[in-house]
C-alpha cells in the first residue's frame, strides 16, 4: 500500500514537471514575416520623367506576433539580391484592424535603417504591415529584401522578398511557324516587354530582326494588306512603333520607335511579315531569325518556319562513265521517289525539285521528266542562280497521300565537265517538294593521264635532259581532232629543240610536221581521234634552265584545245552551231541552251580551269659549275658540232668570211656559257646583247664596233643577218670579249672554244 502510494505521487510530481515545462512553448509560437505584394522595376528607369527622385516604393511584409509579450524591438533595412544595402528615405506601417490594441512607433535609425518599436497588449496576436520606399537605383539585378534584425524582445531575424530588380528585356515568340515554299510565306512574331519600358525608345534600330542568307522582307502591299505590319496588341501605345525593312539589305528588319508614344502597360506587339525565298540561295530546314538592337533581348533567335520538306529516296539507274574537259557528257537516269505517298507536296502545287552538279560541272541538256502518281511541268524548266549548275522543275499537282507512291524520272540528261574534274560526278537533288539526296550519276575518266621519267638538271645551263613523258588517253576519242596538246614548262625553262613526239600505241593522228617549239610552250597538233585508247610518248626533251630557277621539281603542265574541249571557242561554236567568234561567254545562257543572242570568246565554259594533268620529269638540283671547263668545236660548212665531245646539232652552217670565221649568234653564245635569258636583241636597233658574270657584251649589224661595258672596241669584220632571217657574230671577238679561249685548225677547218 505504501509503495503504491510512493508510485503514484512519483508519476504526478513527472506529469506537473512536465506541464511546467510545456506550459511557455504554449504561451510563445514566435514571429513569422509574410510577403504582402511585390514590385517589379527596372533600376535604370526608376529616375526617368525629370521630376527629383525621392525613392521607390516597394512591397509590402507582414510581421504577425503569435501571441504578443511585452516589447519588442528591430532594425528594418532593404537589400538587394547581393546583401548591399539601399537608402530607405520612408517607412509607413499600419496595423491590421482586428488587432489593433498596443503601441507602436517607426522612426528612421539612420540612411539605410529603419527601427521598429513594438508594445502590443499582452497575450494576444499582433499584426502590422509595413510600406518601404527606398533608392534603388544602383540595385543588382534580382529579388530585393526586407531585412529584421533583431534588437530585443519577439522581434526574430528575419528576411522578406518585397520587389524585383529587372533590367527589362525583350522575349519573342512564332505565333505560327509555316512551311515556306519558293513563293516565301507569312509569319507572325511576337515581341512581349518583361517589364514596363523595356523596348527601347527614341531609337531607329530599338529592335533588329534578321533573316538568314538566301530570306528577305517582303516590304509592300498584297490584297490592299500591308507588310511587315505591326500590332499593338494591349494598347500600350499611343502612337505605336514603326517596321523598317533595310534598304540596303532586306534581310534585316527594325522596330522603330524615334516617333512613337507610349501609353501604359507593357508593350505586346505583333509583326506581321511574308518572307520572300531565293531558292537559288536559302538552304532546306528551320528558318531562324536572329533578334538584336539597341533594346535588351531575352531571345536572340527564333525559329519562324521551315523551307522545304523530306520524304523521298533519290536512286541511279543506268550510271555512265564520262570524260573530263568534254562538251555534252551524257549522265545515268535520276530518280526521285516518294518514301510514303503524300510526301511529295501531298496537297499542295507549285514546289520544287532541283538538281545541282558539283563546281566543274554545267548543264547542256536538261534531263527529260516521266512522273508517275503527280504530275511535273515538262516544260517550264529554268535555271537556278547564274553559273548553270542548278536546274528547277515544278510540280503542278503532288500526289494525294491515298494512291501508290509518287516518282519522277530524269532521263538523258547532259552536262559538260571541267577537264580537272575526277571520280564520281554526284548530283544534290533538293527542293521545297521535300527531296534532299546526293546520288552519282557517272564515273568521271580523265581525259588523259601522264607518267614520267625524272632526271636531274643544273640552273644556268642549256641543253640540260629532261625525262619521257608518256601521254595516256582515259578512252578512245577523249582527244579531240583538230586541236592541240599544249605542255608548258615552269617560269624559266625553255625547250631547248623540238624533242620526238609519237604515238606508241593506239591509232591517234598527230601532225608531225608541224610540232613546234616557242620558248617554254610545245605544241603538238591533233589531226584525227582515234578508235582505240591511245598513247603519245614525248622523248629526247632538252631544257634551257636559267639561274632565276629554285632548285627542287621541274613541274610540265599537260592542256590545250584536243584536251580541254570545253575550253575551246571553235568546238562550243560548232556544238551550238554558231560562227559568232567576239564578245563575252555566258555560261548560264550555256547550261539554258544556246539560242543565238550572245557570242563567245576563248575564255570557255571554265576560263579558270586549263591544265588537264601536271607531271614532274626534272628536279633542279644545284647551280651549274662556274670553275666547269666546256670544250665547244664548230666545223666550217657543218650543222653538227660537239660539247665536251657530246654531238650537237644546229639550225645554220658556220661560215668563213674575210678571213672570220661566223657562228649563230644563239650557238656563239652558249659556247660562251650564255643561256637564251641572258641573249637580248633589240629589232629597233639592230643590236645584240650577252651578258655573262659582270661582263656585258653589245654589237650592231653592220657595225664594226663592240661595246664591252659601255666601252668601244674595233673589229674589222660587223655582225650580219643572212637567210633564214638568222643573226651571225664573229665568233673569235665575241669569245675573246667572254673570257674564252679560241683556237683555228686550218687543216680540219675547225674552230674550237674553250
């Protein structure tokens, strides 16, 4: 009985420990702070309008006392989203009209604090709002705070959102986002202010619009309709901005605002704009809009449409093997199908398909067309763009989604090459019909190839070896008729002579008789194709290599008429059948067919594009040896002589008049070590010039006179010119003035040169 008693009085002493314990967590629930309302502003705007800043005025916080006891105390102050704080030029409070009992006083603490006293009747719940207006001017962009902090009693630290910093921007939007086609298409865009004021005023470029390449605003009216138009959707304008489309490139369009007025609210406005398409240009997809200007925008681009479609499998039938540098290449069968029925503008007339050959390529006949479920106009074919590579066909009628997939064939269609062009020949197929494919519609053979032999040569020397060339047709015929091959040596190389041409295999003609030599240039004229792929081997080459040349590969250039024949005026006449011969070449009234409005001239279908292929049969090593002795022996009456024993061969017989033996001033002057680019004649005066080393050497026909260094010196024999036109020196002064030794053998009748 007495433990029971002991056990009992223990719970009850536990349970009013308790109840003690309890009994002011019940009483003091604490302080809470409560957003009210908020302000939103832009800190570079709040002083606009001329009248004296005094503050902003920003939202209001509750402070809510649950239960009130006894006073409290606080510092009230204003924050931005970076913890500084603002100038507080006025803080108003009001009590909430069901708590109204208690005392209360706010006074200014100092610039940037506010304190807050509070005696509220004991017990009971106490509410007060509070008001600030603080500068905001210099405030970070982001939320802005009231901040508690406490000094004594209730009044707990505490923090309040109460407005918003915003610079202000610009966000746009597509109201709709069409498919354009060639023909353009509308658009809707809409510009909405995040703030009041954010649009830029008194400014001619307050917002840019820009299309892409290929896009433009339409400016104009259609159906008595204005474009662009704006719409000031909420009013907020009494005399709302203006659309200016660049008039220098209509791709870009401003808001202009130097005239309008605003009225209230933000500004919601509505461009509305059609969209023109250079289909020659603009590229398939999304057409974006990028958005800038001297406003702050929080979208810089825009997705307003898309040009063109997708839904179709291009495919090749029957590719063909072309040749390069040729007029009228035949290409294989291109056809264009539809993935799905419908796909191919499935309600809708008036798309494209294109087809585009690469840079080297150009239409000469236009692919004929069979379509199968739509229809195609067969005749309104045209040119895309200026250079005849891209051509356009339009589909009057698409198939209608329900019936068997769409096709389209394009047949025997023709093109002419650029003779670097190499590998497969692809087409792009393209459009806003919705095809975008790339297929190889023929193999390109080039029009020859060329191998060679590599020796090594020295600067400064004549009759220096270069290597075999071997000429090689891509297939019978590549090499035109009546035409010419061209080889042409680098800046500084000469052909010494004409060297051996022939055809080693195959039946190609080559006049013979008339291969030429001029300078760095040979030519080789074609008198008949042949029926079998032929070679043409070009062998005993010498050079003349002058010291201007670098040391490393001697590259020759292969090209000329028989192998460039898109380059070549009389075969384009003859293909067009015209004798027009002056005038500018057209090559997009080319690829649209000859029609006889324009002439041609020699630049060709690729004036740019010239050498067929280039191969390197010499590499220049060092400089010839200035110490080399060269022992150079001329016979009176014979065309042959030797160098260093080595047989030569020239054009003129040396001769012996008055008692002097005469040389070709070209032989008289490499026997000296002369090379062709130091030998200068001048028609004007008759006169020859040599320059060897620091010596320079000048003599007139007719004149006994020899200038060495612009010295006078007398011989008793002059310079002459006997037939064929050829300039013949007294080789004994011409030595002597070079520095070389001469010596007479009366009884072989030989000069020789040391």
């Amino acid at each position: 009985m007495r433990k029971r008693n002991r056990k009992l009085m223990s719970i009850l002493l536990t349970l009013s420990l308790l109840a003690a314990l309890l009994a002011p967590m019940a009483a003091y629930a604490g302080t809470t702070y409560e957003q009210v309302t908020t302000v939103t502003f832009d800190p570079d705007e709040v002083d606009a309008g001329g009248t004296p800043y005094t503050g902003t005025d920003l939202g209001t916080f509750m402070i809510d006392i649950d239960p009130a006891s006894g006073a409290s105390a606080a510092l009230i102050e204003v924050v931005d989203s970076s913890g500084t704080r603002m100038p507080v030029s006025a803080a108003v409070y009001e009590t909430v009209s069901s708590y109204t009992t208690g005392t209360i006083a706010l006074t200014q603490n100092s610039e940037k604090a506010w304190k807050l006293n509070i005696t509220p009747t004991s017990g009971e719940e106490y509410k007060v709002s509070i008001k600030l207006t603080a500068d905001v001017r210099d405030c970070d962009d982001g939320e802005v705070s009231a901040r508690v902090t406490k000094l004594s009693g209730q009044l707990d630290n505490g923090t309040v959102v109460i407005g918003k910093a915003s610079g202000g921007a610009i966000s746009a939007e597509a109201i709709n986002t069409p498919s354009f086609s060639d023909d353009g298409g509308f658009a809707t865009i809409r510009l909405t202010e995040t703030v009041t004021n954010a649009l830029e005023q008194g400014k001619a470029k307050s917002v840019k619009l820009a299309l892409p390449s290929g896009f433009s605003w339409y400016e104009g009216s259609l159906d008595s309709v204005p474009y662009p138009d704006l719409d000031d959707v909420n009013g907020a304008y009494t005399t709302a901005p203006t659309l200016d489309v660049d008039g220098n490139n209509d791709r870009y369009l401003y808001v202009d605002t130097s005239a309008s007025v605003r009225g209230s609210g933000k500004a919601i406005l509505d461009i509305n704009a059609k969209i023109d398409v250079d289909d020659s240009v603009a590229k398939y997809g999304d057409v974006t809009v990028t958005i800038s200007g001297d406003s702050d925008i929080d979208t810089t681009s825009l997705v307003v449409g898309t040009y063109g479609e997708f839904g179709v499998t291009a495919t090749v039938e029957d590719a063909t093997t072309v040749v390069a540098g040729q007029l009228e290449q035949e290409i294989g069968t291109i056809v264009v199908k539809e993935d799905a029925p419908g796909s191919l503008s499935a309600s809708t007339s008036g798309k494209t398909v294109t087809l585009t050959l690469p840079a080297n390529a150009r239409w000469c006949e236009y692919p004929e067309i069979s379509a199968t479920d739509l229809t195609v106009n067969k005749t309104d074919i045209t040119a895309s763009g200026t250079d005849g590579r891209t051509i356009k066909y339009l589909i009057t009628k698409g198939s209608d989604g329900n019936d068997d997939c769409g096709k389209i064939e394009f047949k025997n269609g023709k093109v002419h090459l650029a003779v670097d062009e190499t590998g497969d020949l692809k087409v792009k197929i393209g459009g806003t019909a919705g095809a975008s494919d790339e297929v190889v519609v023929a193999t390109i053979e080039p029009v020859v190839s060329v191998t060679a032999n590599v020796t090594e040569v020295k600067i400064g020397m004549q009759e220096q070896a270069g290597g075999d060339i071997e000429i090689t047709e891509g297939k019978a015929e590549a090499i035109s008729d009546d035409a010419d091959i061209v080889i042409e040596l680098p800046s500084g190389l000469e052909f010494q002579d004409v060297p051996t041409v022939e055809v080693v295999e195959g039946d190609l003609d080559i006049d013979e008789g008339n291969i030429d030599v001029d300078g760095e240039v040979l030519t080789i004229p074609v008198s008949g194709t042949s029926s079998t792929a032929s070679k043409i081997k070009i062998s005993g080459i010498e050079y003349v290599v002058n010291r201007t040349v670098a040391e490393g590969d001697v590259k020759v250039k292969i090209g000329g008429s028989a192998l460039n024949e898109v380059n070549n005026k009389e075969a384009i006449q003859d293909y067009y059948g015209t004798t027009e011969t002056s005038g500018d070449f057209n090559p997009s009234e080319l690829a649209a067919g000859f029609d006889g409005d324009y002439t041609i001239d020699n630049d060709g279908v690729f004036p740019t594009v010239k050498w067929a292929a280039k191969a390197v049969n010499a590499k220049c090593v060092t400089p010839a040896d200035q110490t080399a002795i060269y022992k150079t022996v001329f016979t009176i009456g014979n065309a042959t002589y030797t160098v260093n024993g080595v047989e030569k061969t020239m054009d003129v017989e040396p001769y012996i008049k008055n008692d002097r033996t005469y040389l070709p001033i070209r032989y008289a002057a490499y026997a000296a070590g002369i090379t062709d680019a130091n030998i200068m004649w001048n028609e004007a005066d008759q006169s020859v010039i040599m320059i060897k080393g620091d010596r320079v050497v000048k003599m007139v026909i007719g004149d006994t006179t020899m200038y060495i260094n612009g010295v006078a010196f007398t011989m008793d024999v002059a310079p002459e010119i006997v037939d064929p036109g050829r300039t013949m020196l007294p080789i004994r002064y011409v030595a002597q003035a070079l520095g070389c030794e001469v010596t007479w053998d009366e009884a072989t009748q030989t000069v020789t040169i040391n």
